[in-house]
C-alpha cells in the first residue's frame, strides 16, 4: 500500500514539473546551445545571410580583435563598479531597515525601494539622461554635471539595480538574531566590531545573492548604455550593434559568448559563499 502510494507521488510529482522542465530545456538551453552552434557560422560578404559551414574565425576575431578585448575588460569593470556602488549604498540601508527602523518606517523603505521596479525601464533611464544633462537639472542645481559617459553609465546602472541588492541584504540582515548582537553588547564590543565581527560574515551570503544579479544585469546592459554612455562601448551594445546593424549574427554570438563564460565563473565563484541559497 505504501509502495503504490510513493508510486503515485512520484507520478503526480513528474506531471507537475514535466512543463516547467521541458520549457527549461527546449526553449533556455536549447536557445542557448543554437547561440554557440551559430558562432562557429559565417556570413557571405554579397547577400549577408547566414553561411552554416563550420569556422572558426568569429571566436578567432573575438579572442584578438583589440577593440573587443578593450570593450570586454570595460564591461567587467563597469559590472564590478556598479556591483559595488550597490553594495555600498544598500548595506546601511537594509541595516537600518531591518534593525533600527520602526515597523511603519520599514514598511515605507520597503515599498520605496521596490516601487521603481514597476516603472518602465526605458523611463528611468531617459530621467536619468535629463537629469545628467550638461543643461539638465543637476548642472542648475550643483553647476556640474558628469554628463554623458562612462561616469553616467555607472551611476545609472547603479541607480536601475539598487533594489536588486537592497532586498536580499535586508532578508540576510533580518534573520540574524537580535540576541546575537544584545550578546556581543553585553561583552563590551563596539558597535563597528559587532558589525565586523558578527554580522558581515552572517550578511555576506546576502551580499553575494544581491551581487549575482547587479553584476550580471550590468554585465548584459545595452539600453542605459546607448542611452546615457555617449560614446563609451560596452560588450551589450557591440553585440547589439553587429546583430542589428552591422547583420552579423555569428559574430554576434561569438561575442554574447564573453558574457556567458563570465556569468557562468561568477556564478561559480558566488556558490561557495553560499550566495545561491540567499537567491
């Protein structure tokens, strides 16, 4: 009897998660296997349709060309910049939200911090745009600007990804124990070695969760770039830019590859911490 009902389990359990799998592996991974299949194609130099004999010189190109080499270590750059920024700004805040503020106060920060996630992307980035504008706001207020750029690129980004960090720091922050702290209090440590000592190591996993999406989502970023970046190239807008412009799907893909291997190592690096629980 209690075989036949593990039995049954099992097969209800297969029904459910047959959709969700079969969806994983047709449409996510099969895409992503038809992307690097189709970095070793080429193009006809005439017609610009796609040539499906094997080559190698798309990855070739990317692995020498020094104009990708230098857009790459920009992206990495900007996606550890950005990361950081986040980092930075969100700890205090998700600190204070979760261990100072009053439920109400919570509440407010919470919703202020998960409000713009409802607003249109391309909305916050063009305010942005006006905002850092040599004649915009910011230059009326303060008379400097950083204008568009690399300096602009960063602190929109920065500004797009917060709440991606802030949420999973305040949830890291609310399951440390009250009495962890009152305990180290009573011991006579400072509030900074408290904060050193005890709480960093229990928040850093919350840290690396938030970090897995700030660094990935910059990393793969071509809107806010185009849109705020002046002339800065990053890896997103090159590929946008062979795949829409230039029509050159393979070399395209070859590129899109950079930032798959980099997600793939960062995701490998953050599994460690315990980062990929805290997701």
């Amino acid at each position: 009897m209690a075989a036949g009902q593990g039995l049954t389990r099992r097969v209800r359990l297969a029904f459910l998660l047959a959709p969700p799998l079969t969806w994983l592996v047709v449409a996510y991974l099969g895409s992503l296997a038809v992307l690097l299949v189709s970095a070793f194609w080429s193009t006809d130099e005439f017609t610009g349709a796609v040539v499906r004999t094997f080559t190698g010189d798309n990855i070739v190109r990317v692995l020498t060309d020094e104009v990708f080499r230098i857009a790459t270590l920009r992206t990495l750059a900007v996606a550890a910049t950005v990361t950081v920024c986040c980092a930075a700004l969100a700890v205090p805040l998700a600190l204070y939200m979760a261990k100072v503020a009053s439920r109400r106060v919570r509440l407010a920060l919470v919703v202020a911090v998960t409000t713009p996630l409802w607003a249109s992307y391309l909305v916050k980035a063009y305010a942005w745009r006006m905002l850092l504008s040599p004649a915009g706001p910011l230059s009326w207020a303060t008379g400097f600007t950083p204008g568009y750029g690399l300096v602009a690129t960063i602190i929109t980004l920065t500004y797009l990804w917060l709440p991606y960090m802030v949420m999973p720091v305040y949830a890291a922050f609310e399951r440390v124990p009250d009495s962890l702290i009152d305990a180290s209090a009573d011991l006579g440590s400072s509030d900074l070695t408290t904060l050193r000592l005890i709480l960093a190591p229990l928040v850093f996993p919350g840290i690396a969760a938030g970090s897995i999406f700030t660094f990935s989502l910059s990393l793969g970023d071509y809107i806010a770039v185009t849109i705020v970046g002046g002339k800065t190239q990053m890896l997103g807008n090159i590929i946008y830019g062979q795949l829409v412009t230039a029509n050159n799907q393979p070399l395209a893909a070859a590129l899109s590859a950079i930032p798959l291997v980099a997600i793939v190592a960062y995701l490998l690096a953050m599994r460690r911490t315990g980062a990929l629980e805290n997701v």
